[in-house]
C-alpha cells in the first residue's frame, strides 16, 4: 500500500501534457528501434548464406573443422555486416543517408569516391568492370556508395577518403573545379534502335578517349550513362544464362 501512495504521489507531478507531447518522439524512437531490429536481421542472414556458401569450400573446411571454429566463424561475419553497415549509414542526417551491401569480395578493392572500377552484384554473382585505363602500379578501387559522377552521390559521409574529389587541399580544389553534377540526355551518342552490346562497345571507346580528361563535366556525364550500360548489359547476361540453366534442367 505504500508503494502504491508512493507511485501516485510521483504521478501527481507529472503533467498530463508533457505525456501527449512526447507520444510523437515515442513513436520515432520506436520506429528506429524497428528499424534496427530488421537491418540486425537482415544481417544475421546474409551471414548465415555467407557462411554456408563458405563452407562447401574444401579449402574453408579444413581450416573450420569443430563446431566451436564455425560458430566464431559465423560471428566474425555479423561483426563484419554491422561494422560495415556502421561505415555505410550516415545517421545524422537521415535524408541524406546513403546505405549499401558490403560483401567480403568487394571489399578486396578500397573505396574510392572516383573509382576505376565498379562492382556489379546481380544473379548470385559479382563482376569488377574496370571503367578506365589503370597504370602498372595503381591500385584497383570501386566505390561503396554512389560515384561523383552519379545523381544520387552523398559527399558527407562517415569514413575517410582521400580521392582526388574527397581532397580538400590546394590539389583538390583544382580537380574538383570542372566538376558539375552528371545530368547526360538518354540518347547520348545513341539511338534507341542500336542493340545494346554496340552501344556498350561504343560508350567503352569513348570513355577511354576521355580519360585524358578524368574528372571533366564530360568525361562524367559519359561514364554515367557507361555505368547504367554495363549494368543492364551483366543484368541481360545473367537471364540469359538462367533461362538457359532452367531450360536444361527442365525448370521452363
């Protein structure tokens, strides 16, 4: 009973209002809160794929051999997940927050804002394109959110990089000067009727032609519309190849 005069003395202070006003932060805490929990287990499930992909391995069994190995195994690739999915979200500016998949053979190249390289991941398989010509002694880096060059690209986010756009010194300001943001029309040196692979073959050409000047206005409109080429390009591969694998195991 004297908890009970207690508890109703504690709520004679509180203001009714104060709980009203406060409903729509419980509500944003509570949707953050779910939000959580899915990206938790959406990770958890690709570790677990990740993992049993891996161990069909010869080579990743004989090193995992006890059940103790593969549980640390498997906790070594959700503690890859969320710290990549840290790296990867900007939670102080929601509208801006850029989030991506992180998968351990695309992370074998660094990020770059200004790669050379882009990572396709479609149909249970990931391609490394290279975009433009790379010297004997340069590093091969993809980009683990959207290029400088793409409509969507977030400029502020929670990691470090020192790409020739990212640069704030004297060197940087001069790269970074010609830059505008891509905004190429849909028929760029094309036409609707040309059948794909001509227009990737052509869009290569000339690609390579301005690499010379890597980091223009238009060296970036032109490797936008290359990058959505090659996509659709390793996109129709792999249906084709599925539809092909179906039809022989009598799938279709």
């Amino acid at each position: 009973m004297d908890q009970l005069r207690a508890i109703a003395a504690c709520w004679d202070f509180i203001d009714p209002w104060d709980s009203l006003i406060n409903i729509p932060e419980m509500a944003k805490s509570n949707e953050l809160a779910d939000q959580h929990r899915r990206i938790d287990h959406n990770l958890k499930v690709d570790a677990a794929a990740y993992h049993l992909i891996f161990m069909e391995n010869p080579a990743v069994q004989a090193i995992f051999r006890t059940e103790a190995q593969r549980n640390f195994m498997l906790r070594c690739l959700v503690f890859h997940g969320h710290v990549a999915s840290t790296l990867a979200l900007k939670q102080n500016d929601e509208p801006n927050g850029l989030t991506a998949n992180f998968s351990p053979l695309a992370t074998l190249c660094n990020h770059s804002c200004d790669p050379n390289a882009i990572t396709v991941i479609d149909s249970g398989a990931i391609k490394l394109i290279v975009l433009r010509p790379i010297l004997k002694g340069d590093q091969i880096l993809t980009t683990y959110g959207p290029a400088w060059w793409r409509d969507q690209y977030c400029h502020d986010v929670n990691f470090y990089c020192n790409c020739p756009f990212c640069d704030e010194g004297s060197e940087g300001e001069q790269d970074q000067a010609p830059m505008m943001p891509p905004n190429p029309p849909k028929d760029l040196f094309s036409t609707d009727c040309d059948p794909l692979v001509n227009k990737l073959c052509r869009f290569q050409r000339i690609v390579k032609c301005l690499a010379r000047e890597h980091l223009d206005q238009v060296f970036g409109e032109m490797v936008n519309v290359y990058h959505d080429t090659l996509i659709e390009v390793v996109r129709q591969e792999n249906e084709k190849r599925d539809r092909a694998n179906a039809l022989v195991g009598g799938a279709i």
